[in-house]
C-alpha cells in the first residue's frame, strides 16, 4: 500500500515538473521572439537645447570611422559636409538608427553610382 502512494506521488511530481520546464521554455520562446534581432530597441538620445545626432549614411571618415553631425536644424533640411572624397549633401531625416542617432541621407543629386 505504502508502494502504491509513492510511486503515484511520484509520478504526479514528475508530470508537475514536466509541465513547468515547458511552461518556461515557451515563455522564454515567445519573448525572444518577439524582441528585435538586436535585443531591446534603442531610444533616440534626448535632445539636448534641441540638438539631434545625425548618422551621415555610407559617408565615412579619413579613419573609416561614420560619421556623426551634431545638428539642431529640423528633418528634411539638406546640409553639406567635406569629407575625404569632396563634398556631399545630406538630407536629415527623423529615421532613428538601432545606436540611437538619426539618420541623414544623401541626397539623389550626389549618390554615387
């Protein structure tokens, strides 16, 4: 008598632990799921007295570094910036890269072919 208890309590405990491994790994599926390939999205950076960080895109520096522009002008502004292959314009956008700093694209005069 006292054999059947355990090994029916047993079993119970084992379908208990069952179910609670895969209760946390679908909890833990569904939530890689559903955050971004990167992790957790970057906020834009707050802008400090009204000045956005602004990524110039496919530009790069005389180090091959990006290139960052500080600007308080408004999206959709075109700015010019000289750079090791001569000057090129950008236009600033409000399109927020996953490092947290705006976007600005060439312009369609002055993309390369």
């Amino acid at each position: 008598m006292l054999t059947n208890v355990f090994s029916n309590w047993a079993a119970d405990v084992l379908a208990g632990l069952t179910l609670l491994v895969l209760g946390f790994l679908g909890r833990r599926l569904r939530r890689r799921a559903a955050s971004p390939a990167g992790g957790d999205p970057v906020a834009p950076p707050a802008a400090a007295n009204g000045v956005r960080i602004y990524t110039l895109l496919g530009a790069r520096a005389s180090d091959g570094q990006p290139v960052h522009l500080p600007s308080s002008r408004p999206a959709g502004t075109v700015v010019t910036w000289t750079g090791p292959g001569g000057a090129e314009r950008f236009e600033l956008t409000d399109g927020v890269l996953p490092d947290g700093t705006y976007a600005a694209d060439r312009t369609a005069l002055c993309r390369r072919r």
